[in-house]
C-alpha cells in the first residue's frame, strides 16, 4: 500500500510511519506530481491534492478536529475518514485548563493588576467545591478534561449534543441542559467541534446566563465564540464585567491578526494554538493501526462528515 504525508512535520511523520508499517511505501507530499496513494494521512491538505489524488481508499486525519479537512472543496464525499483521538492530547489541554482554571480561583488575574498598582491585598480564596466548572464538548477529550478537573476537586458539569453519562461529571444535553449548565459554573471551557450547530454558541445570551464574574477557557476552536459579545461581556478596560477574563487558544482566522483588539484586552489572555499539541508518538499508533485496519478490509471508527466530527 502507498501512503501520501502531508504535514508540516512530514519527514518525522513518515519515519516514525515507515517503523511501524515497513511493508507501506510512505511519500511525503509534494506541491504536485505525487504518484497515486492508496490512502492520505494529512493535516489541513491543499484542495490540489485531492484534484490529483483519484485512487484513495480512506483520509487519516492528522489531529482530532475535522472542521478544515470537511471545508476542503475538493474532498471527495464518499471515502471513509478517520480522526486521530486522544493520543495524549487530552491530558495536555486538561493541564492547559487546569491552568485557567486556577489563574482566575486563586485571583492571578487580581494579583497581577495588584502588581501593577504596587498594591498588596490579600482577596479571599473561593473554595473549590464552590468553584463550579463546566465543559462544553464531551468527546474523548472532553471527557478526559473534564475528569482531570474534576480529580482535582471541581464540581464539574459537563454538556454534549446528545446524553451521556461519566463517572464523577453531572452531565447535561440539549438546549435545555445548556442552560442549567451555565448558571452553574465559574469557568467555562469550551471544547466542541467547529460545526454549524456550534458556531457562536458563547454569545451574548448564552455569557448572560454565566454567574456575574465567571471566566471562559477556549482550547477548541475559535468559531465558538462570537467575539463582539465576548468583548462586551468583558466590559471596558479598567474595570470587569460581567465576564471577568478569558483565556483564549483559538481563533477563527490563526494566526490571530496583529490588529484584532483581542490582543490588547488586559482581561484576555492570549496563547498561539498551543494547548493540545499531538505527540506523535501515540498518534502514530493509532494511524498505523487504523491503516492496517482499512487494507485488510476491517472497520475503522469513521467520522461522520453530516455532524462534523
Ligand atoms: C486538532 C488541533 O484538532 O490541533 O487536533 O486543533
């Protein structure tokens, strides 16, 4: 079987490919005049190699979300394709969240604005049981960010399209469950794929429905929120709104534009797509595993292209 790698990683992708599947005939992907593959394992792929690419039995996608390859125009519709899923990138958005998460209970965004004024005031901590958390988005990395909070003593609720039940999570669903969920929680972090049902759904009612001072943690996709209303929510420079911070991972346009008014709010921190970064070592087990699943003809867990994820 021939295996095409597009990745900025390429090289280290097809050596650690090439160890696992010495029989596969692994080609980093050129700009074009690639032979014909047997299957593509790639990350964020140019429109022009599925153009020429016409013999592809099955898409390995190289992260968990699928929302780029999905706008793809010229991804073809009807070959199965497989996401990575928590290869270990679960654990590092769960410690990326569990950052957030103390930075505003324990008053680090307090203390820092107290530095700049030379100011020493001790501030009252809220005790954990009383810190409600909530996640939005309960796939396996969901899940697993949800149970590293809650090991740490949160209250953690969790919300998905669809019921679902998780050890030691009150679990929500639904538009109904959203809301019990929001006047719940303190932090709030947003891991749901970028679909039509998700885009902007932190706007200006559903962070009205937040206690007055929670904070918000993105490490999903940009999409989710609806900037303007995240803006407002934050209130004028000087002083917190009814949202009180917000630290951000993703953006709908990345790298986030030089320009956006994002980057000078002083209750916004900024890191660059950086929470859940894939080690590649797991990944590449879970491909290999699922590329030889695909040629011997076994089933694979598929995405399904209608939900987005
Ligand atoms: C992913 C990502 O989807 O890195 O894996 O955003």
């Amino acid at each position: 079987m021939r295996v095409l790698i597009y990745h900025n990683a390429a090289e280290q992708w097809r050596n650690i490919l090439q160890r696992r599947l010495p029989d596969a005939d692994h080609v980093i992907a050129a700009d074009s005049g690639n032979p014909q593959a047997d299957y593509l394992v790639a990350w964020k792929p140019p429109a022009s190699l599925f153009d020429e690419q016409t013999a592809l039995k099955g898409i390995v996608n190289l992260g968990a979300g699928v929302d780029s390859l999905l706008k793809n125009p010229s991804l073809p519709r009807d070959i199965p394709i497989v996401k990575l899923r928590d290869a270990g990138m679960g654990e590092l958005i769960g410690d990326y969240a569990r950052y957030g998460v103390l930075h505003f209970q324990r008053d680090f965004d307090r203390y820092r604005r107290q530095q700049s004024r030379h100011e020493w005031r001790e501030i009252a901590v809220v005790d954990k049981p009383d810190w409600g958390v909530g996640v939005l988005g309960l796939g396996a990395i969901g899940t697993r960010v949800a149970q590293m909070l809650a090991t740490d003593g949160y209250p953690v609720h969790g919300w998905s399209r669809s019921p679902k039940t998780i050890d030691g999570i009150t679990c929500h669903h639904g538009d109904d469950g959203l809301d019990a969920l929001l006047g719940q929680v303190m932090t709030l972090v947003t891991l749901l794929p970028d679909t039509p049902a998700t885009r902007h759904i932190i706007n200006r009612e559903t962070l009205a429905r937040l206690p007055a001072g929670a904070s918000l943690i993105n490490p999903g996709r940009g999409t989710l929120i609806d900037e303007a209303a995240l803006l407002e929510a934050l209130g004028d420079e000087d002083s917190e709104g009814h949202l009180r911070g917000a630290l951000l991972d993703a953006f709908p346009e990345e790298p986030l534009a030089a320009d956006s008014p994002l980057w000078r709010h002083p209750r916004i921190l900024i890191t660059p797509h950086m929470a859940g970064p894939t080690p590649i070592g797991a990944a590449a087990d879970q491909v290999a595993e699922v590329l030889g699943a695909m040629a011997k003809g076994e089933p694979v867990e598929t995405i399904d292209p209608e939900a987005g994820y």
